[in-house]
C-alpha cells in the first residue's frame, strides 16, 4: 500500500484523546507519547470515512497483518488492562492499610508505656 506523509495542526485536547486511544490500540514503549500515532489515526480516519459518507466511499480492510495485529493488541490490552487493575486495588487499600498501621502503633505505644 503506498502512503504519503500528511501534516495538520491538531488542538492538544484531540492529540490527547487521540494518544489516549493509541495506548489501549497501539501502544508503543519507545515513543514518547506511547503509541503508534500513525497507526492509531489511519484507524480513525478510516472509521470517520465510513462514518460520514452515504455508503459510496468503502475502504478495503487491511490484508492479514490486521488480524495479527488484532491478536498481538488483544495481549497487549490484557497485560494493560492487568496492570491498571493492580494500580487501582493499591490506590485503594494502602489508605486503608495505612490507617490499620497507625492503629496498630498506637496500641503498641500505650502497651509499652
């Protein structure tokens, strides 16, 4: 498939929304904003096509390496999505745990006192 470099000014709020997307579809350790943004915004240019035309326009599907892309980001979003379950369980037990700790220092102290 040939392709040609496309430049455009974008407004921080949609290359949020946009880098967003691209973590959970595409995401990239080595860029800085941790995607693939090319492959994020062919994605939504393509689904915005198919949106807003009257059916006239049909883009053909990628070949193959769609579905294996398709795989590699199901594993990649199960791993993800593993990790924010982790981050959430910590964010929300080590208050809990923190105030068992104080409690706990606290009878310490009056049984040593």
């Amino acid at each position: 498939m040939a392709s040609t470099s496309l430049t455009f000014r974008c407004p921080d709020e949609v290359l949020e929304a946009i880098d967003n997307l691209g973590k959970e579809r595409y995401p990239a350790a080595n860029t800085k904003h941790g995607c693939d943004r090319s492959k994020t915004l062919i994605d939504i240019m393509r689904a915005g096509i198919e949106a807003l035309n009257d059916g006239s326009v049909v883009l053909p599907a990628p070949a193959e390496a769609r579905q294996q892309s398709s795989d590699v980001r199901q594993s990649l979003s199960d791993s993800s999505l593993e990790a924010r379950i982790t981050e959430i369980v910590q964010r929300q037990t080590e208050p809990l745990f923190a105030e068992k700790f104080a409690v706990i220092e606290e009878r310490l102290e009056k049984l040593s006192a």
